[in-house]
C-alpha cells in the first residue's frame, strides 16, 4: 500500500508541474452576497453542485467565501442572520498562468475551499477544491 501511495503522489507532483489553473478552472459561478439571508445560502449549497462560493458586496467586490465548514452549524437553529456574518472573510487570487501546484498550496495554505481567478483585476473565473481533486484524479488515472 505504501508503494502505491507514494507512486500516486508521484504522479500528482507531475500533474500539479505540468498544469495551469488556466485549464481547469470554471468561469461559470453563483454569486452570493454578504448581505443575503442565510436561508438563500443554504438553499443554494442545497440545490447547485458547487460546495463552495465566492462571497461579494453590493458593489461586487469580493469580500470572503463560503463554504460547508461555515454551512454546517446553520442547519440548527442560529442567530446568524446574514451570509456576511459567517463567511471567511479575504481572499487570495489566482492567476490564470499560474501553475496547479501554486493553485494547491494556496487552496491549503490558506484553509480555503475556493478562489477567485483574476486577469487584471477582473474576476474571470473561479477554482475549487472540488474541480481540482477531480481533475488530479482523472489525469492521474490516465497515467495508467
């Protein structure tokens, strides 16, 4: 089992030297804003695919991201009221050009589960830990 750990983790360092965010990030996303209800939150956790959003303000500026972690206490009963007033608040960007492994230690470093990606201060897409594992996983696969 080691062996074949580690010969995974062999392949994964190459996937993550040899890709860009540029090839797998999504530029399709829902918008949640810090000021909507919780209840819209969970709802759309509930009802998209996605797992984990960008959060903006009324100006569409980003301001943090939401994910299951700050999702979970909610299905009992809260005070929270707001998306803003759970929320991971700040982010870091990425690049298109940069590679999959700055986009892996960025994702883990700063305990996110997404994040913006930017040309020239314009947000044009976003990446997930979601999109990330399934596309490790599937060139890993094709390595066989």
């Amino acid at each position: 089992v080691t062996a074949m750990n580690e010969y995974r983790a062999i392949k994964q360092e190459y996937v993550l030297d040899h890709f860009s965010v540029q090839q797998i990030f999504r530029p399709e996303y829902t918008e949640i804003y810090e000021t909507d209800g919780l209840d819209f939150g969970l709802s759309k956790s509930e009802e998209s695919k996605e797992k984990q959003f960008l959060v903006f303000d009324q100006w569409h500026n980003i301001k943090g991201s939401l994910g299951p972690e700050e999702l979970k206490p909610l299905k009992k009963k809260s005070l929270v009221t707001s998306v803003g007033q759970i929320m991971q608040k700040g982010y870091e960007a990425l690049l298109p050009e940069d590679p999959l492994k700055e986009a892996f230690y960025q994702l883990y470093t700063n305990k996110r589960g997404i994040m913006p990606v930017m040309v020239k201060g314009k947000l044009v897409g976003v990446l997930d830990e979601e999109t990330l594992f399934q596309f490790l996983d599937y060139q890993i696969r094709k390595m066989r």
